[in-house]
C-alpha cells in the first residue's frame, strides 16, 4: 500500500489579489506535493480562502459590497493566480462554503462538551489586519508589530478556551518531536512562548457578526483564527468523511512566521481538547521583503505572481520564487534581479546544456546512441548530488535541493569541455559513445531531479527526448529541430 502524505497551505485572507508572499507557501507546497507523488506516495493537497471575520467584512463594505458578493471575487483571483503558477492543489476550501460550516459546526460542539470553554471578558487590544489579540508587551512603538498599524481597543463578552491546561503536554511533544516545528529557531520561539506563559485565548467574538454563529451560545460568532484552522480538517470532510479518516494527521503544514503561534500553540491545544491526532510537521518560512523593505500598497512595491508568469513564464517563475534564498530565512527579493537570474541559471544554465548536449547527440548520431556503460567521474557525481538532493527534499530544503542540482549541472559542463566530443567526433574516436551516453543519462538525471519545480518544462524536454531517441528531430533538409527551453531575455 501506498504511504499517504497530506500537506496544507495557509488559507489567505479574501481581501485582495494575492501577491508574491501569498504565493511562496502554495508554490512551496505544490512542489513539494510533486516531489511526494514521484517517491510514490498517496498525497492529499490543500489550497483555500479565509473568507469570515472582521477584516473581510471590513474590506467589502469599504468596496460597497455585501461579503459573500466580495469574497466570492477575490476567490477566483486566488484560483487564476494558482492556476497560473500551475499549483496542482486536490481542493480549494473556502471557510464560507457549506462542508467547511458544517465540519466547524462539529468541532465547536465537541470542544463545548470537554468544559475546556469558559465565558469572560475580554478588555485589550486586538489587530483586525491579523486577526490577532495583542497584549502591549507585543506591540512596537505602540503598533502591531506584523503590520505597523495601531490596534483597536476593544472590550466585549468573549468565551475563552482553556489553552493553559495544554502547554506541558505541547511542549513534551514538541520536545519528544512527535510535533516537528522547523526549522529550528522557530521551534524555539515557540518553547520560549510556552515558557514565558501564555493566557487562555478567547474563540469567540461578540462583536463581529461576518462568521459561523457559535453553537448554543446566542450572541457570539466563532473567532476567525478558530474556525480558519479548522479548515485543515474540514478540506478532508471532517468528521465523518472517509478521506479524514484516510489522511488525517496531516503531515505537513506549511505556514509563514507570522502564524507559527497559531499553528504551533493554538491548533494544537484544540486538537487535544476533543482528542484528535496532532499534525506531524510544521514548516516555517520566513517573509520576503522587496529591495530591503515590507512589501506593502502603500509603498506600492506589491509583487503580483501574473506580472511575473507573464514576463517568465509559469515555470520560470516557480524557479525564480524558491531559488532566491533558504525558505526558512527571512529574504530579501530583488525584482530587478531576476532577470539576470533567468538568464544565467535557466538559459545559460539549465537551457543551454541541454540544447548542447541533444544538439551533438543528433549531429553526430541522428539521435542513435550505442549501449555502453557510463563514465566513471559521473556516476559518481550522480550517486552524490542524489544522496544529497534527496536528504534536501525529504526535509524540505527546496533552495539546496536546487542547489545540488546546479552544482551537477555544472559538474556536465565541464565534462563537456574536458571531452571535447566534437574532436572525437571529427576523429572518429569510439570514445565518443560513451561520452554521449554519460550525457544523456546525466541530463535525464536533471530532468527527474527538476521535475517537481519546473514541471511544463521538464515534460517538453521528455517529450523531445523521447523523439530523439526515434531519430525524429532531424528535418529532411538537414535542420534540427531546437531545444530552446528558455529563451534569453533582455535584462534590466
Ligand atoms: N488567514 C490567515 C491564515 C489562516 S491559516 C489557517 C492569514 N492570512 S494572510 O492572508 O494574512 O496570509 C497568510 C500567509 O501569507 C502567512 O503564512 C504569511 O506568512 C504569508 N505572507 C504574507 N506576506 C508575506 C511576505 N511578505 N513574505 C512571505 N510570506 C508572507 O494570516
């Protein structure tokens, strides 16, 4: 039997079109559920929207509609963005659609039986941008530190979760790792949150009415954060749904660093609370900054994923957005960059060794290799940069799994200029076989290893091998037929 795999991606806020940061955990996520599916494993994995609470409600009336009306178009912005970044998500969950109100419904009533929930008020700050209660020690110079804005002073009647009674047996697990959070600094961060104490938090607002009404208790509107994690399990069609019992726990989510309290603390104390199992992995990445600074409307440095698809194209991009830096970093992106960027790792790189290498293989033998055995040197470098681009991708490491692949790309270049096929060629040295084959089975080694981040276009390149072995690239007047798979372009 096949191993399952299910992974997650944050539901994003249905306030606006997504931007680049929205798109690096999906793309993230997609690539890895790629990855997932070539090992050979059953993968589950879901995309959606965060379409409740006050911010939402706040974003439709400023654009004079009522919510559902704005929710449902900012939804298919998100579907034509992942569409466009060929995100092969198997559902997209929206928390206004029926299955998610109904799974909600579910869970809210079996935390409202463990007397893990308490009436109280609540009197302190709360940031509507992230939905988050803040207490003053977390503000920075009086504003939320996440969006630079001053939060709101609120005090109503909320109904808080016993979240305190959970933290020993949360951190026992995140310290015996059956709850991995990675990487590393994130996991502490979290062990020092549950060391300082952290309140009871509250699940309920009184004063939001955008929202799945809260069971049995007239008045309150389930809190956004609640019912937005649960959509983890409702994607699955929680409770009774066979492809809950199939997947769940999951066994990755990934998350950005604004969220890990959430994900880490929160989530789990509620699973426990009606005694579900517990995710397996949390990923953390970290956040983008444009030139040096926060990516915002104001300082209109937004950076839309469609610009990009429509300047690079869909895989181009993928490359583009993962290969900047470690995702587990915080990063700077240079737009201006990636031009030179595609240039020399996708045309000159990538691009230009694989047209080297089939335009010879054709050239000098029509497409037809000999069966020989492969070089030694190789081989060898083929057996490393696999041991060490599978370590990477099992642990999540997407910029280093790319970076062994470049390294071995570099590594066939050289041999390429080391062997000089076309001096053995022109002096009918049989060593040129042997060359060849070395070369293309090192290419077609490059092809699995991208294949989960640049899928179109590894696939052109199976294509054009497959007619190439046939001896069907070459036209009858001579010409071949080209492997331009990423054509130069002009830098900024
Ligand atoms: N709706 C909640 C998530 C609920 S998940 C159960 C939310 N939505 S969000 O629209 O604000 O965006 C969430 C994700 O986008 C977070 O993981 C956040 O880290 C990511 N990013 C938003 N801006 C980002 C950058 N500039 N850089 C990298 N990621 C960023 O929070």
């Amino acid at each position: 039997m096949k191993n399952k795999f299910y992974l997650t991606t944050p539901i994003y806020y249905a306030i606006s079109k997504p931007h680049i940061g929205h798109a690096f955990a999906t793309l993230y996520a997609d690539i890895i559920a790629r990855y997932q599916k070539l090992q050979n494993r059953k993968v589950f994995f879901t995309a959606g929207a965060d379409e409740h609470g006050s911010i939402v409600e706040k974003k439709a009336r400023q654009a004079n509609k009522n919510p559902q009306e704005f929710v449902d178009e900012i939804a298919l912005l998100y579907l034509k963005a992942w569409r466009a970044l060929e995100i092969q998500y198997d559902v997209f969950i929206r928390t206004t659609s029926k299955q998610h109100k109904k799974g909600v419904l579910n869970f809210i009533e079996q935390l409202y039986r463990t007397n893990d929930i308490y009436p109280g008020l609540y009197e302190g700050l709360y940031c509507i941008n992230c939905e988050n209660f803040l207490t003053e020690k977390e503000l920075v110079n009086g504003l939320c530190p996440d969006h630079l804005k001053p939060p709101q002073k609120i005090k109503e009647k909320n109904y808080f979760f016993r979240l305190q009674k959970y933290l020993p047996l949360i951190k026992e697990k995140i310290l015996n790792q059956e709850l991995k959070i990675i990487p590393k600094s994130r996991r502490n961060e979290i062990l020092n949150i549950i060391e300082n104490g952290i309140p009871d938090f509250s699940i309920s607002r009184e004063k939001v009415k955008w929202g799945i009404p809260f069971p049995y208790i007239d008045g309150q509107t389930i809190y956004v954060w609640v019912e937005a994690l649960i959509n983890y399990l409702t994607a699955l069609g929680f409770p009774n749904n066979k492809r809950f019992k199939e997947f769940w726990p999951s066994d990755l989510h990934i998350i950005g660093a604004d969220i890990n309290k959430f994900h880490s603390i929160f989530w789990p104390a509620l699973l426990l609370s009606i005694g579900t199992a517990l995710p397996k992995t949390i990923f953390v990445h970290g956040f983008f900054t444009i030139n040096g600074q926060k990516m915002s409307k104001t300082l209109g440095n937004i950076i839309d994923p469609m610009t990009l698809v429509s300047k690079f194209g869909a895989d181009a991009t993928r490359y583009l957005l993962v290969s900047q830096f470690p995702a587990s970093e915080h990063g700077d992106i240079k737009e201006s960059d990636f031009s030179l960027k595609y240039n020399t790792d996708l045309a000159n790189g990538i691009g230009n060794l694989l047209e080297r290498i089939t335009t010879m293989i054709i050239d000098y033998k029509n497409g037809f290799l000999k069966k020989t055995n492969f070089d030694k040197n190789i081989i060898d470098s083929v057996q490393k940069t696999e041991k060490d681009y599978f370590k990477h991708m099992e642990n999540y490491e997407l910029f280093y799994s790319l970076q062994d692949v470049f390294l071995f790309i570099k590594t066939l270049d050289q041999y390429i200029e080391l062997q000089k096929p076309w001096v053995l060629n022109k002096n009918q040295d049989t060593r040129i076989d042997k060359v060849l084959a070395t070369l293309l089975w090192g290419a077609e080694k490059i092809i699995s290893w991208l294949e989960p981040f640049i899928p179109s276009k590894t696939l052109i390149v199976k294509n054009y091998l497959f007619k190439m072995k046939k001896g069907k690239l070459k036209l009858s007047d001579g010409k071949r037929v080209r492997l331009n798979l990423f054509p130069r372009i002009k830098e900024e």
